[in-house]
C-alpha cells in the first residue's frame, strides 16, 4: 500500500481531511514554507460573511525556511480564532 505525503495545514479543507482517513499518512515537516497557503490561514464563514483567519509568523525570509524551523508569533491571535 502506497503513503501518502500531505503538507501541513493550520484548518485544512474537507479533501485534506479525507485522506487522513488513509492508513498511510506522512506529513511533510521538511518542506520549505511557502506564505499565503493553508499552513497558516484559513478561509471560514461566519455571521457577517468570509473571514479570514491567519497565524502570525515570526521572520523575514520565510521562502528560505524549514518548515519545522518556522516560529509563530506571540501576538493576540488567539482570539479571534476562537
């Protein structure tokens, strides 16, 4: 039976759910982070309509960093995502 290697995702989409379902996942922690994808945003509805949801990331050269070696901010995010 065949992996299958998915990225990492903050609030992923029903399809990235689906294939957890599978008994062989990897998730790619060796990767390097790529702004503006589902690793740190998402997209949900609530009663005022589209809001988007984004986790703040420490550092400057994000396209030249390891995954793992990313840092969220200590900002007041929290909030609004709960």
């Amino acid at each position: 039976m065949k992996s299958i290697i998915l990225s990492t995702s903050y609030f992923p989409p029903i399809n990235y759910i689906k294939k957890l379902q599978h008994k062989n996942i990897e998730i790619e922690c060796f990767e390097h982070y790529i702004k503006r994808t589902i690793r740190n945003r998402a997209l949900i509805l609530n009663h005022n309509g589209p809001q988007l949801l984004t986790v703040p990331i420490i550092g400057k050269s994000y396209s030249k960093t390891i995954l793992k070696n990313i840092k969220i901010a200590n900002h007041s995010w929290q909030s609004n995502h709960i």
